[in-house]
C-alpha cells in the first residue's frame, strides 16, 4: 500500500503530520494552571513541585491538591518567547547567571510577583500564570538544582517545603540485588514521612483508597504509553518527538484528571496502530532517517522540526528522562505506599538498568545504546546546553560510545532550553545537509558490521 | 619514614607544590592508595584498612585540553580539570577511587573514570541523600556498608570495631590539630598567612592521617614560636565556597590590604568542624557526614516537619555556623567565591549574602573557572571591596 | 561533462569564488568582504569571470557557500563542511581530513576516498579558535598577515595568555608587549592557543592521516606548524588554501 | 591655612585600557584642569606624558603636587604615584564630586562596564563584567570599524531610528557578523547602530539592576559621550541619567580628590613627611606649622 504513505495534498501545509489524539493530552496541563488559579482563589491549597517521577504526584492528587510545575511553566515561557525578561529578573536579584534555565525563569518569575507586583501574578506571565504556592515540594531526582532552587525560593514564599528523596540513576553500587530492599524501605519510610507531613499541614487525613485507585491509573497510564513508544520501532516511525514532548505531561507528571488522561493515551495507542497498520509516517515527506533526540528540546524553536522534517529526518525517540518504564508488576504488593515506592523507583533502576556485562558502566550511556539499537537510529541529535548541567555532562560518552559500539554518528549542536540566543536554525540546517552524508556512510559501515539497520 | 629531610610548613610547602610526591613513596613500599573526590567518602574506613587516603583535586595552573573529549564545556570546571588530569594519566598511582554522588556532576567523575580514564583497578561511587532526614541518614548508612564491603576486597581485609575506632580517634585529633591550626588566625595580626594555611590543608589532603598529625603538631608549634608574623592589615575575611585548593585567590586577596582568617570553604574547615561522634560505627560515619558537615549539597530546613517556613530563622538555621566563625575569628567582611557552573553554591548566593546584611557584615561574590588566569579580573574587585570597608 | 561551474565562498574575511570547467579550475578570485554580501558576491563574481574570459551567460550551474552565500544569488546554498570536502577530496585525493581555519570559526571534517562526509565539528558560540585572533594581533604588531607566520618562527618562549576571547586578547596582547614580550613569541603563543582549540574539537572526529589544513589560516605557516606539532602529523596545505571551499561548492554545483 | 593650602595641589591618573586620563585639583577639591590621550603599549612612558601633559596645562610644577593617586587597569605602570587606587572607587568619588546626589553610577569603558552603588559619596557595592568583551565600549568600535563610520557620528545617525535591529548574539565577534547580516538584508543603517546600543544597554543594565538602581543615576565612561547608548540606557532603564560634561574624567578626578584627602589625612596626623621624600618647601612649612 505505498499510496498510504503519500499524505493527502490538504495536510500538506506542515511537514510533520501531528496525531489528532496528541492535542487533548496537550490542553491537560492547561487545565491544571485554570484549576490552581481557580483553587488559589478560592483560598484553597496550592502546590509547587518538581518532577519527582510520581512520588509526591500521587500523594498529593490523593489528597485533592491543585499541582502546578515550574519546570513546565518555564518550557511554556521558554516556547511562547516571554522568558528573557525573567531570565533578566532572576540575575537582578543577584543569582548567578550560568545556573539551570528552568531554575533562573521561575525564580525571576517568583522576584516579580512577590518583590514587584504586591503578592499578584505578573502581567506579562503566560497562560495566566502560576498561582502562589502554599507547600513546595522539591526532589532530589535527577539534578540538584530541583532541590536547590526550591530552597532559593523560600527567599519569596514563606510557604512550607519537603524534599522528596530517591537513589541515584543505576550503577552497580545501587543495584546490586540485595540493595533493592533496602531501597524500597528507604522511599516508604520517607513517603511516610511525608504523608504525615501533608496530613499535618492540610489538617486531614490521607484517602488511602483514593491513592491506591490513583496508583492503578497511574500504572495503566504508563503501560499504554510504553506500549505507544514501542509501536514507534516500526518504519516509518508513527510518531514524531514533537507529538512526544506535548503529550508527556499527562504521564510525566499527571498532569490533569488522571482518568481523561487514561482514554487519552488510550485514544493515542489507536492512533499510533492504525498508523502502524497503514504505514503512515510521522512526517509527511519519506522517512530517510530515523533520529534519536538528546537531551532537552529547544522548546523555543521547536518549528525547526518541521524544516528536517522536509528533509525526511524523523525524530523516532528523544530525552529518556520524560519517558516513564514499563511499569513493574505490582499486583503483589498489598502496601499502597510500597507500591508507590517501587513504581518510582522503577523510573531509576529500568530506564537505567545497569548492564555491567556489556562492559558499560555509565547508565546514560547504557540508555542510549539501548534506544539506538531499539529504534534503529541512522543518526543522534545531541543538544546540550548552556544552562542544564545535569543534561549535557554526559552527553560526551555518548556520542563516543555509540559512535564506538554501534557505528551510530552525532550531530552536535549546542543551544539551550530557554536561552534562544545561543540556538541557530538556520546554520543548524545547513550542517544537517552535511550531516546526511555522515549517517549515508555509517549506513552501510553498520552494514558491513552486520547490524541490521 | 621516609621523608625527614624537611619540617614544619617547609614540608607542607613542598607537598601542596608535589602533592603525590609522598604517596608514590609509599606506595613503592606496598601500601595501596585510594583517591577520593568530595569530602563525602568516609576517610576513617580508607585508613581502618590499611589504605592510604589521597583527596583528588585539579590543578589550576594546567590548562584543560584532554577534557574535552569527555566533557563537555559547559560543565563545573573543578571536575573537569580532574578528569583531564586523569585523562593525562596524573593519577597513575592510585589504586583505588572514591566518588561519591554529592552533586551530580562530581558523580559523574567516576562514571567517565570507569569510561574513559581506567587508570585505578578500583572504583566505587557512594551514593548520599539529599536530606538530613532519618531515614536518609539510615539509607547512607547502608551506602557506606556496600562501600566497606566492597573495598574490604580493595584492602584484603575486614574491618573490625577496633579498626574503625582507632581510624575515627586519629581523625578526631586531625579535627582537633586543624582546628588548633586555625586558631592561630585569630590574634590580629593573624599568625598565619592564609596562604600558609591553605598549603598546610592540601598537604593533609595527600597524606596518611598519622603523617599529618604530626605535621600538624610540628606547624602549630612553629608557628607559635616564630619570630617573623603576618603583618598588619586593614580588613579581616571569611572566604565561602565550594573546592579552592590553590594559594592564587588567597595571595590575591592578602595583596589587596587584607587578611583571610577563615573560611567556609570544603578544602578549609569543612570537613573539620565537627568530630565523628561514639560510639565509632557506620552510623556514626553516616550521621557525621550527611548531617554534620555543612555543605550546600545537603537540603537541611530549620526544623523537621515544619509547616511554615520562616524566612529569616530558615537562614540562620543554615548559615549561624558562620556567624559563628565571623565572631570568633572577628570577620569584617565575607568573600563568596565560587567556580562557574557551582549550581548547589549558586543557588545559595543571594540568600547567604542577605543572612551577611542582616548581620551587618558586608560581602561581594566573585565566581572564577577553577584557573590561575581567571584570578587576575578578580583583583580589581577584591581590592575595591577592600576600599569600601575601609 | 561539459560548461562551466561557478562557486562562491563568502567568508567573513574573505570573499572567494572559481569557475571550473568539467575538470579543472579555469580561474580563482579572493577579494575582501565588504558589508554588504549581496554587493561582495557581485565583485568576486564579476572579478572570477572576468579572469576566466567568461560572461554570466556561460555559467551553467553555480553554489554558495559560507557566512554570507544565502545573500550570493547562487543555484544553490551548502554548508562550508560539504565544501571544504568536496574541494578537498580533488585536490588532495588522499586527505582523509580537513582542517578549515576561518575567519570567524574553525571546522574540523573527516572523509572518505569520494569525499563523502563522515563526520565533523565544529566551533561554536564564540569565536576563539579562529583566524580571526591572527588578523587582530597582526594589527597592533602592526605588521602585514603574511608577516605573522615567518616572524612568530623566531619565537624563543612563546608567550602564555590567560583568556581565550578574541577580543580580550588584544588588550592581553598589549600588556604583554609592555611586558617585554618579542612579538616572535606573542605571535607563537597565539598559534599554540588556536591549535589547542582546534585540537580539542578534533575530539569525536577521527583525525586520520593525512590531515589538509585549509581557510585563511592556512596561510600562517607559524600556525600550520603550531598544529603539525599539537596533533603529532604533517599538514597537507593547497597552494591557495582560501578558495577550496569556493571549489567545493563549483564541483557541487557540478553535481 | 588658606594661604599654604591654596599652594598645595594634587593628581590624579586614570591609565585605562584605550584612554589614559589625568586631573589636577587644589586644595578645595576644585579641579584645575585634566587631559585625556591613547594608552599605548607601553603604560609607563605614558603615564609620565600625561602627567607633563597635565601639569603644563594646569600650569603646575611637580613640585607643587602633594599627592598622586594612581587607578585604572593600568595604575601599577605610574611609578611616581604615591598611591593606587582601585578605578572603582575613584569613578564614585569623581561621579559623586560632580552629582552629589548620585545613587547609582553606570561606567563603560574601553573594555568593560561596571555599576556602583554609591552612598554619602562613597562607593559602598559594585559590579564589573570583566569575562566578556560583549556590552563594553569595544563592542561599539567593532560596529564602527564593521560599518566604516566614526564612532562620534554613530551616535547621530541612531538617533532616527525608531525600530532597532535585534543583535542576538552574545560575542562581540558574532555580533559583528549580524551586522554584516543586516547590512545585506537592507536594513537601514539608524536601525542597526541602534540596536548596536540597545545590545549593550541591555547587558549593562542587567549589570545594573543586580545592584537594584536607585536614582538619581550617573552615566559615563567613553561610551557615555554617545546621544544614542545614552537614549538606549535610559530606554533599557527605564529612568533618566545624567552625563557629566566630560564623561572620561571621573575616574582621575575621584583619584585627585582622594588624593587631597590622603594627603590632608597625613598631614594631620604628622605622618606626611614621612610618605614624601621630595617636599617643596611649602609643604615642610604647612606641616610645621600644623604641629
């Protein structure tokens, strides 16, 4: 059926062809800063958190919170162009300037609404703004500017903050068998504490029920989502990262009701099928290259997708941070807390797990091998950037590794998630051109290696 | 033992200048070496063991040019210069390294050493929680049992309760000396040049714990009775801030009219204020580590559980330990220096430096890429702080 | 294949363009780049055909390439890194890599035997590394460009700079001269620093013999030794290193 | 008193990166003249130049001058100073002589910026960008050189533009190239300079506004002669600066005048004979007489 592939001339106006089912998950976070608006105005309790892969997600959703995340509130600063002036506010209240972009737009929004504009959101604050927060609630996960920069705001709120603990990323310290326990115990000890804390602050008691239903949506959430991004192997490739970074809140964070959330995805998985089914592409142009994205989008530009996309290059996978695992097997586990605790942990221990037999001991490295041979990249496109740390350091051995171990080339191109200044599109495009020749050669040296793609 | 021929801050002057120069001594003689990154790995197991403990630092005086194929630029230039130096095969007499997972990018150094460097047969990355919390200090304990157990294979040796106790007294006195050794800042003039003081702490830093204790005691005896001091000089400084292990900053510092008589810094007296407590076992190490030591990379709040935060006693809960020192050393003035990229001192910047207003005391902060050549832009500053407290 | 082929570099230096034929190159021009790209490409095309005895009318296809080459009115737009390979694999058949030392930045490229692209860095963001440090100090040495590279060859101890910016050199450059510094040796310092950035781009691409070293840097025989001796190989240099890409683009345009 | 000291006079020299400046001031603090020439390679003859230079012009002799204060990036190469003074609080002194009033000075020199807070004349925070050559005096001549202008006309011409080009790029070596880029894309020449200096106002300012701004605030440096950077920086602020009449001097004037202060401090506490080896004879005599 090669006529299925060529799109019909009406849908031809974008490159990339969007899945329709992507648009409700996107319009999910939306509602999520209406309804804490609307809470705050109502004088109900409002939350700050980071992305703490569902440890304080669910807890708090359990206990009827309104969430909102700056780390995503900055992306949609970063992608509707309002970033810079409080980029600019953040280094007038004396924090350095070479620090995580996220970090610096949010506290600059947080100086203007408390220091400038009496307690109210700024005027020129994106899709309404974020309300203030009654409880922060920072996460040691990840990076240590998602604790660190909860603690600098405490410099505008006197609301309240917990910091959500978790082990680091897969090494073979952590995951040694008898380690995994001790894990466990570790995270339901602190979620307990936790609980506890939330129960004293909000004076009531935790919905015990309502938590374990949430974890089960949850779980489901994240198994139709794996089984969408596990569809994307195929060629041409279903789905395009751009449809991935709009749609992921929902799974990422729980962004919205939960339950809509679930038919979403499960919307989506239809979609992704039928494509499968009818070979239809994600870019409306014949997949020439299959690319895998790292690290963290130029949520600015992100319309030169579209541009490679003319040039046949889909994007099949991107930032293994946004992706949740496989969820684990937890009809076993009675303790809803202990669930809790294992699904999280899961994020750290599977999308990382530690492959010490393949004589890697670097699990970022490890990811990405793993996701160039899944999904059979011609070619990365690495972005690390100015102001994330925690993103680019590694970002080196990958490119060595694969290019080593798999015959898999980079394009490098350095830019940033919030700084539009240091990204350019147009000199990117034409490196790009170069860069097809470097992924045509290591086509057929992958070739002669017997790699199947 | 084997190096006699010199004495006193002499001695210490010539291991700051050749810092493995006594460890590869000893390592020709059969003691195993083991470099440790951070602060964090629990030194009193190392020494239980037999094991020589060695603390990694760059070298700001050597260009990065190896690092780059590993890093990229955008990153804490203290670890890259350590891995370019690794890269350069500087390490090459260790037989161990420690890492421990204090931030995300000193992490990291041990996963590129695994990657890239390869050079000790032996590594081990420590995991440390965030918090202060119980069950946090009960999960690094955990964390420093796996390391024990896996470096009693480094040591060919078990540790015992005894070991472990003798380790944590010679630490407990190295504590004690160093904080002997800073006393000696706090006449005025100091006794000792901050410079002098650094060069002491580096040499510490590459010694087994008994060879510093008794350089330590020889030092504070010197210095004491030396004829030649210090001269007078119009301010007094704290210096804050993350690894600083070169005398450049310092010397730059006491150029501009101004005495360093102490600091906050984790080459300083980090690691030195508090002593491991009794009885002498893991938890102990955990509870010394995690909670004791003042370092940013620690989430710590005024109290457990609070519901409202307070922003002021919030401060105070974090910084009275060094509005303790300003008093004690009688500080005019606080330097905050950090390196580029320090995202756990960053974000600590305008909130410490509002605790230093509230105080009273005034401040500038300085952020150099961990180089001798980016001290020079930094003078003209120092010394204008220097004319406004004047 | 028959007609004429023109390629255009236009550099933020320099402006090159050559005409060639099925084969070879019938004329080369370089002029300056003035501030106006659109103006430059005019001159230096005008300038090559006039050398090659052609009009306009003969070309049959044209590419452009570098800072300004969207503004050249070219058939078509292509990345120096394309260029610089194809330019570099017909004059050097077995140069497996490319050292292209520009004016506002470096690239580094390793080939194949068709000259096809394999991999490439390049520098980014500031402008440290590039060509564009020579030009700057040549003028407070107050010395002519192709002065640099035989002068910085006397340098007994070659001058250490603290900072990598172009534009803070100058004022280090000057200190050092206050300093006693011989401009020999400030000169040599330079060349070490540029060939250190270059050397530490050359991370992920695989520097294979041999090496062609090409772009208005290539004209410092002080540099070209400076980086022989960082990467440890023997630089191939074309006798007109600043019109290879230009070249490239024409073969190209050739198809 | 006022007879000695009315023979008692003092300098000030300010050897910066492009421009080396010196100032003469009497025993009030009243400036008897300056002059302003090119700092060359070799800061030591030229401090001595602009010290006859200056001299000359304030029809003094050397040996009337009490006390010389030395500043600037170049204030270790003035053998003869009596004294070196950081630029940073000798600009606050001078601003602060000329606008008493002055809550915040914005300095951009040959190759940096730099924002002082300044209380009761005293210099009491500040900042300097001193890692990037972007947002400094030399960004401009860079522009200049790029679009073959003078430099005192490019003020001007920026003047009739009312929508600025947008300079992205943060090195002073790509931005060249932008300007280039606008050139060919046929953007008018006002539009470009005056995006040129809404560039650098903006890195100032937010240079600036770490020190949170206070009016009244005080513009100068070479940059501060230039109508078009000084309707940016009042743009970019948001509030009005004043200029002194020549924006150059501040720097030696406050360093004269610290010197007068330095050399009266002496003198009152008796130590003065001891600083200065060669003493006119007026001097010996006041501090005699002061004993």
């Amino acid at each position: 059926m090669s006529d299925s592939v060529a799109p019909a001339k009406t849908e031809q106006k974008r490159a990339i062809n969007r899945l329709k089912s992507m648009y409700p998950l996107r319009n999910l976070v939306a509602q999520d800063y209406i309804n804490t608006l609307q809470a705050s105005n109502e004088g109900k309790p409002t939350v700050w958190a980071m992305l703490n892969y569902w440890e304080g997600d669910l807890p708090l959703k359990a206990m009827g919170l309104n969430i909102v995340y700056p780390e995503n509130y900055s992306t949609l600063m970063a992608s509707s162009g309002t970033a810079e002036p409080f980029l600019d506010a953040s280094d007038s209240d004396g924090f350095p300037t070479h620090m995580c972009g996220y970090g610096r737009s949010t506290i600059g929004y947080s100086f203007r609404m408390m220091k400038q504009n009496d307690g109210k959101i700024p005027p020129e604050a994106p899709m309404g703004g974020m309300a203030k927060p009654t409880l922060l609630l920072g996460s040691g996960i990840i990076c240590d500017a998602r604790f660190k920069w909860f603690q600098a705001l405490s410099r505008y709120f006197d609301a309240p903050e917990w910091c959500l603990e978790m082990p680091m990323m897969g090494t073979f310290e952590g995951t040694e068998p008898d380690l995994e326990e001790y894990q466990v115990k570790f995270l339901v000890r602190e979620l307990r504490d936790f609980i506890a804390f939330l129960e004293k602050l909000l004076g009531k008691k935790m919905d015990w029920a309502k938590l374990e239903e949430l974890i089960e949506v949850g779980i489901k959430i994240h198994e139709t989502c794996w089984q969408i991004h596990e569809l994307r192997k195929v060629s041409p490739c279903p789905m395009h990262s751009t449809d991935f970074w709009s749609s992921m809140p929902p799974a990422l964070f729980f962004a919205g009701d939960m339950y809509e959330a679930l038919k979403c995805y499960q919307d989506m998985l239809t979609e992704v099928q039928e494509r499968v089914k009818n070979k239809v592409a994600a870019i409306n142009y014949p997949e020439k290259y299959r690319i895998v994205f790292a690290e963290l989008p130029p949520w600015h530009s992100l319309k030169f997708f579209d541009n490679l996309a003319e040039m046949g290059w889909n994007f099949v996978y991107e930032s293994y941070g946004y992706h949740n695992p496989r969820p684990p097997d937890l009809s076993k586990v009675s303790d809803p807390v202990e669930k809790l605790a294992r699904l999280s942990r899961n994020f750290v221990f599977n999308v990382h797990p530690y492959a010490k037999a393949d004589g890697i001991e670097n699990p970022i490295v490890e990811t990405y091998l793993r996701i160039a041979k899944g999904w059979k990249a011609d070619g990365l496109f690495l972005h690390p950037l100015i102001s994330c740390r925690a993103a680019s350091a590694g970002l080196r051995s990958v490119q060595d590794q694969l290019q080593k171990r798999l015959d898999v080339p980079t394009l490098w191109v350095e830019g940033d998630i919030i700084d539009k200044r240091v990204f350019n599109p147009q000199e990117t495009l034409a490196r790009a051109e170069a860069f097809e020749q470097t992924m045509e050669h290591y086509r057929k040296v992958r070739k002669s290696r017997g790699l199947d793609w | 033992m084997a190096i006699a021929t010199n004495k006193g801050l002499s001695l210490a002057r010539e291991i700051y200048a050749d810092r493995s120069k006594r460890v590869r001594e000893l390592r020709r003689d059969g003691k195993k070496i083991v470099g440790y990154i951070c602060l964090y790995p629990p030194v009193e197991i190392i020494t239980a063991l037999g094991l020589v403990p060695f603390r990694i630092f760059g070298d700001m005086s050597e260009p990065i040019t190896a690092a780059d194929r590993v890093s990229t630029t955008m990153v804490c230039p203290f670890v890259r210069s350590i891995l370019d130096l690794g890269l350069k095969g500087k390490f090459d007499f260790l037989d161990g390294v420690v890492g421990a997972h204090t931030c995300d990018i000193g992490a990291g150094i041990i996963l590129q050493w695994r990657d890239a460097i390869k050079d000790a047969p032996f590594t081990h990355l420590l995991d440390v929680p965030h918090t202060d919390h119980a069950p946090a200090v009960d999960y690094f304990e955990g964390q420093i049992n796996s390391f024990k157990r896996h470096i009693e294979e480094l040591a060919g040796e078990k540790l015992t309760d005894d070991k472990l106790k003798k380790a944590c007294e010679m630490h407990n006195e190295q504590r004690k000396l160093v904080r002997q050794l800073y006393d000696l800042r706090k006449p005025d003039p100091p006794l000792l040049s901050s410079a002098e003081n650094l060069e002491v702490m580096v040499a510490l830093s590459s010694l087994p714990v008994e060879e510093g204790n008794s350089l330590l005691e020889d030092i504070i005896q010197e210095v004491t009775e030396r004829k030649v001091k210090p001269s007078p000089k119009k301010v007094r400084l704290l210096v804050w801030g993350p690894v600083f292990d070169n005398t450049a900053l310092y010397d730059l510092i006491e150029s501009a009219d101004a005495h360093v008589v102490v600091d906050d810094t984790c080459v300083g007296t980090r690691a030195f204020w508090a002593d491991v407590k009794p009885p002498y076992n893991l938890h102990a190490l955990a509870q010394h580590y995690l909670v004791d030591i003042k370092c940013p990379r620690t989430y710590r709040q005024a109290e457990p559980f609070e519901t409202r935060r307070d922003y002021d006693k919030d401060l105070d809960s974090r910084f009275n330990y060094i509005k303790k020192a300003i008093v004690d050393w009688g500080v005019n003035g606080v330097v905050l220096q950090s390196v580029k990229y320090c995202d756990t001192h960053g974000y600590e910047v305008p909130n410490l430096r509002h605790y230093l207003d509230t105080l009273g005391i005034p401040s500038i902060y300085i952020e150099h890429d961990y180089s001798e050549r980016s001290m020079a832009p930094i003078k003209t500053r120092v010394e204008a702080f220097v004319e406004t407290l004047g | 294949m028959s007609g004429y082929y023109l390629g255009i570099d236009i550099g933020s230096v320099g402006s090159k363009a050559v005409v060639i034929d099925g084969s070879r190159i019938i004329s080369s021009a370089v002029i300056p780049s003035g501030t106006n790209y659109a103006t430059t490409s005019a001159a230096v095309k005008a300038e090559v055909l006039k050398l090659a005895g052609l009009k306009e009318g003969d070309i049959t296809a044209s590419a452009a390439t570098g800072i300004g080459g969207r503004n050249a009115g070219a058939g078509s737009y292509h990345s120096v890194i394309l260029c610089d390979a194809r330019g570099v694999n017909l004059t050097f058949p077995a140069a497996r890599s490319i050292i292209d030392i520009g004016g506002q930045g470096s690239q580094l490229t390793s080939i194949n035997e068709t000259g096809q692209v394999i991999d490439f860095s390049v520098s980014e963001i500031c402008a440290t590394g590039s060509a564009r440090l020579l030009q700057v100090v040549a003028r407070i040495l107050q010395i002519g460009i192709e002065e640099i590279g035989p002068l910085s060859m006397k340098a007994v101890r070659p001058s250490n700079f603290s900072t990598s910016c172009t534009v803070f050199l100058e004022t280090e450059v000057i200190t050092r001269i206050s300093q006693g510094d011989k401009p020999a040796d400030i000169l040599a310092g330079i060349h070490r620093s540029i060939a250190e950035k270059i050397s530490g781009m050359a991370r992920g691409v695989a520097l294979n013999p041999e090496v062609a070293v090409i772009g208005g840097g290539a004209l410092d025989i002080g540099l070209i030794l400076a980086i022989e001796e960082k990467l440890g190989m023997k630089a191939l240099v074309p006798e007109n290193p600043r019109i290879i890409a230009a070249l490239g683009a024409a073969l190209i345009a050739r198809g | 008193m006022d007879i000695i000291a009315s023979k008692l006079f003092f300098t000030g020299i300010d050897i910066g990166s492009t421009m080396s400046k010196a100032a003469v001031v009497d025993a009030e603090g009243v400036m008897l003249g300056y002059v302003i020439g090119p700092t060359g390679a070799e800061h030591r003859r030229r401090a001595n130049m602009v010290m006859e230079d200056v001299l000359a012009k304030c029809g003094v002799s050397l040996d009337e001058i009490a006390y010389i204060i030395s500043t600037g990036y170049g204030r270790v190469n003035v053998p003869f100073a009596d004294k070196q003074v950081t630029e940073l609080t000798c600009h606050a002194r001078g601003v602060a002589a000329l606008f008493p009033d002055v809550r915040t000075a914005i300095d951009i020199g040959g190759q940096d910026a730099k924002v002082l807070k300044i209380k009761n004349g005293k210099l009491v925070d500040f900042l300097t960008n001193d890692k990037c050559a972007a947002g400094t005096g030399r960004f401009l001549e860079v522009a200049a050189e790029t679009l073959g202008l003078e430099l005192n006309e490019m003020g001007r011409i920026s003047l009739q533009s009312d929508t600025p080009v947008k300079i992205n790029s943060l090195c002073t070596i790509f931005a060249q190239q932008e300007i280039i880029a606008s050139l060919s894309e046929g953007k008018p020449l006002p539009d470009i300079l005056a995006g040129v200096y809404i560039a650098i106002a903006t890195r100032v300012v937010k240079l600036a506004r770490q020190l949170k701004v206070e009016p009244p605030v005080v513009f100068t440096g070479g940059v501060a002669k230039n109508g078009g950077m000084v309707k940016a920086i009042e743009a970019v602020l948001g509030m009005p600066v004043s200029v002194p009449p020549e924006p150059l001097i501040t720097g030696c004037l406050g360093a004269a005048i610290l010197a007068r202060d330095e050399a009266f401090k002496l003198i009152n506490r008796g130590e003065y004979k001891l600083q200065k080896k060669q003493l006119s004879e007026a001097y010996i005599e006041f501090t005699e007489k002061t004993r």
